[in-house]
C-alpha cells in the first residue's frame, strides 16, 4: 500500500475535492465515524466515485424486499469465496452491526454453510455462492428453488445484481491491494 494512500497505487485524491464529494465525506465521518477507504480510493476520479457510489447506494441502500441485512450477508458470502480483505472486514462488520451477532458475521466470513441461517436466507447465499463460483450454470431450476423461498423475480434480480457487484469490486480491491480502515476491526463485537 502506497503511504497515506487506501491502495497499493499512487492515486491521490483530487485536492481539493469538489464542495459535493467533501459534503459526501464529512457526512460518512459524522454517521460512521470514518470515510470508508473504497471511497478515498476512488476519489481520484470523482466522476468514479459518483458512479460507483450511486450503484453501491442503489443495491445496498435503495428499494429492494430485501433487507440491509441479507444484502450485507451476499456481499459477505461472495467475498469469502473470493478471499477479498477488504469487503470481508468492511462487511463482515456490517453483519455483526445489523444482526446485533457477532457470531454471525464471522460465520459468514468463514463459511456462511455453518451459521445459523434460515432455510431462506440458505438458498439466497448459495444461489450468490453459485453465482460467483459458475454463473454459467445458474438454471431455471435454482431460480425455481429462490422462488419457493417466497422470493419474486425482482428479489432474484436483486440478489444477483447485489453478488454481481460485489464480485467487480472484490477484484478491484484485490488487485489494487485496497486495505480497510482499520476501526472496522473492533467494531460490533
């Protein structure tokens, strides 16, 4: 990792930031008490980082049957299946925060197969798992098994845009070396 940079690349953020991106950061300090490092990473780049804030918001914070928590455990369960530091802390913390179970979230890092999950929240997690590992096997017959789980076609979109988002950014993280802000370590244990 370069010094005083979130990645291995020498990429400083825009100086000074546009009034827009300041105002984005100084409410991530205020709510989360940090600015996540995957958004200093891409502040290079403001027109970057506005696009993929605006798909992280859509997906992890927009409309959707699913709820923050489900939507924390895909990002989790696709990062564990491809090793990525980063969104396995950052997320990992998520689930420990929105579970009130710390349990959970370091299940899920580990191997989502051994936590106590409910059948539904089983198939969504192997579905992404599928997803992730060989999309190009995913059938009808797997969507069948979301749907008798009571998911709609909107929810399955929504699952597997969720782990295809989170399969692009494990790799940028991972081939930029991007390291997580270290207070995602202690938090909600």
């Amino acid at each position: 990792m370069t010094k005083n940079l979130p990645t291995a690349l020498n990429l400083p953020a825009v100086d000074p930031l546009p009034a827009g991106t300041q105002k984005f950061f100084d409410i991530c300090q205020e709510k989360l008490g940090l600015v996540p490092n995957v958004l200093q990473a891409y502040a290079f780049d403001v027109d970057k980082l506005n696009a993929f804030s605006a798909m992280y918001n859509d997906l992890m914070l927009g409309d959707s049957a699913l709820s923050k928590l489900e939507r924390e455990m895909i990002a989790v369960a696709v990062s564990a299946v491809n090793r990525c530091f980063y969104c396995l802390v950052a997320h990992g913390q998520a689930v420990r925060e929105l579970s009130g179970n710390p349990e959970l979230g370091e299940m899920l890092v580990m191997n989502y197969r051994t936590a106590p999950l409910t059948p539904r929240q089983r198939a969504m997690l192997d579905f992404a798992v599928l997803m992730t590992e060989a999309s190009y096997r995913i059938e009808e017959s797997d969507r069948d098994v979301l749907r008798a789980h009571e998911f709609t076609d909107r929810d399955i979109w929504d699952i597997a845009a969720i782990a295809g988002f989170y399969n692009m950014t494990n790799r940028m993280a991972s081939a930029t070396d991007m390291r997580p802000n270290s207070e995602y370590h202690a938090k909600s244990r």
